[in-house]
C-alpha cells in the first residue's frame, strides 16, 4: 500500500506536469515563484510605509500648488478631487484634514513645498530599490544621491500626471458621452476605456524608467499591460474592496480605520506594481516554466 508522502509527492507532480504544459499557467507559476524568491513581499511592505508617510505631503503639495496656480476655482477642486478619488471610500476622510498652505509670505510657501517635495521622495526611492531588488541589480551599480533624486522626481512627476489625468479623463469622457443620449453603461465603458488607457501609459514610463539601462520598451509592455488592468480593476473594485475591510472597523476604531484603509490600498498598489516587475523579468529572460518543486536561490 503507498504511503501518503508517495501520494502527495504523484500529485506534485502531475500538477507540476500540467503548469508545465501551457504557456498561461507555466507564466503565472514562474512569476508567483520568483515572487517569492525575490521576497518582493517585504520590499512591497516597505513600498507601502514609505507610500504611507508620503502620502499627505503628497496631497499637500498637490492641494498647494493648484490652490497657487487655479485660486479657488473649478479647475482646481477637480484636481484635488481627480487626486483623492484614487483613494475610494476614505478620498473623502482625507480631503477633510487636507488645506493648502497658502498662508503667509512667499519665502515661507516655497520652503513649505520643498520640504514637502523631500518628503514625498521617500516613496520614488523605495520604488527605485525595490525594483534594483526585483531585477537583482548588483549594489555596485546603485546611482549616485544626484540620480535617485532626479529619477525620483520624474516618477513622482508620472504618478501625479496618472492620477489627475485618469480620474478627469473618465469624467470628461461619461460627461461627453452623456451630452449624446448615450449614459449609463456606454458612459461608463468609455471612461474605464480611458482610464485604462492613461494607466497603461504610465505603467509603461514607470516601468521603464525604473528597469536597467538598456531595457527596450517592449520588454515592459506585459507588465505594463497586467499593471494597468489591474489598477483599473481596483479603482473599479476599490469602493467594495476598502469598504469590506473596513465594515467593522470604521464602527471600532473610527479615524484608525481611515488608517488602516489607506495602508491595505497602498499596499495592493505596490504589490501589483511588483508583481508586473516580476512579469517583465520572467518573459525577456525566458524564466519559465519553472518546477514546483524547484529550490530557490540562496
């Protein structure tokens, strides 16, 4: 009679022949493995403390230059308003503890914003070497403080770009479609259309600008794809999503549940963010299919 390990160790291995044997499920088994090979967990875990501190400066600095550049006009409430709906459920928690800082002389303004700009850094470097992790970037070749700096200036430059330009394309697009006669779901398939289309675009810059020097873009294009589906799908999803977490704890906790939204959204941003790194790798270096039962590296 076999033994129940003879047993399991068949079924590993029939399962293990069946991943092997289409593509699809050859490429999703390698790309979970070297998930966790490369530990992106933690790195998504210290994507999302950084993402966590930058947060508010972030909306601060963004709520201070629209209030500089627009007053207070329409223009500049659809921003800000375009910015906090990426955060579904608690966008409105955070717009209440969120004012401009336009008060005072303007010397006192501009060290504000600085200030706030150095902060918000803390999430593009965490990005920055989560990614050098991801694409086992010997420590030797880390940039120089200059570089990071710059890079991460341009990333913050993307993300910002993304989160106004997605939430105020979707709602020009259903305004627009709506003046037609076409509301309803038709309004509502063009403006995910758009949004998935403006987070496609900038899945592909991030990406890119964080991969190895010499990395074509059509390397990024499968991350940048499953990234872009993703996040759309969560900006979908998201009110569900947050309000299931947070509907017993917004009756316990109150202002902490606000709290603990924003950490699970922000970490269910840098893991899909990792995850479509890890896809990218997978595919150019042809690391797959890869064996269940294969060890992972020291």
């Amino acid at each position: 009679m076999p033994s129940l390990g003879s047993i399991v160790d068949k079924v590993i291995d029939r399962l293990d022949a069946l991943q092997r044997a289409t593509k699809p499920t050859a490429m999703v088994v390698a790309v979970a493995k070297r998930y966790g090979e490369d530990r992106a967990g933690r790195q998504a875990a210290l994507i999302t403390f950084y993402g966590f501190l930058a947060v508010f400066p972030l909306l601060l600095l963004l709520v201070t230059f629209a209030a500089l550049l627009f007053g207070e006009s329409t223009l500049k409430k659809d921003i800000v308003d375009s910015a906090l709906a990426q955060f579904p459920v608690i966008g409105d928690q955070l717009a209440s503890n969120i004012n401009a800082i336009v008060a005072g002389n303007s010397v006192a303004v501009i060290a504000a914003c600085i200030g706030l700009l150095w902060g918000s850094l803390g999430i593009t470097n965490s990005l920055q070497a989560a990614s050098a992790a991801v694409w086992r970037r010997p420590r030797a070749e880390d940039p120089s403080i200059w570089v990071r700096t710059a890079k991460g200036l341009e990333l913050l430059g993307i993300l910002g770009a993304v989160a106004v330009v997605s939430s105020v394309l979707a709602g020009t697009v259903a305004n627009g479609v709506a003046r037609f006669g076409m509301g309803g779901s038709a309004g509502q398939a063009l403006g995910i259309a758009a949004v998935l289309g403006t987070n496609a675009g900038g899945y592909v810059l991030a990406l890119h600008l964080l991969a190895p020097r010499g990395t074509a873009w059509r390397a990024v294009l499968p991350g940048a794809a499953l990234g872009a589906a993703g996040w759309t799908a969560l900006q979908v999803l998201g009110g569900w999503l947050v309000g299931h977490r947070l509907h017993h704890a917004s009756q316990l906790y109150g202002l902490f549940a606000v709290v603990l939204g924003l950490i699970f959204w922000i970490n269910l941003g840098a893991q899909l963010f990792l995850y479509s790194t890890e896809l990218n790798l997978v595919i150019s270096r042809h690391e797959w299919p890869k064996s269940l039962r294969s060890p992972s590296p020291a």
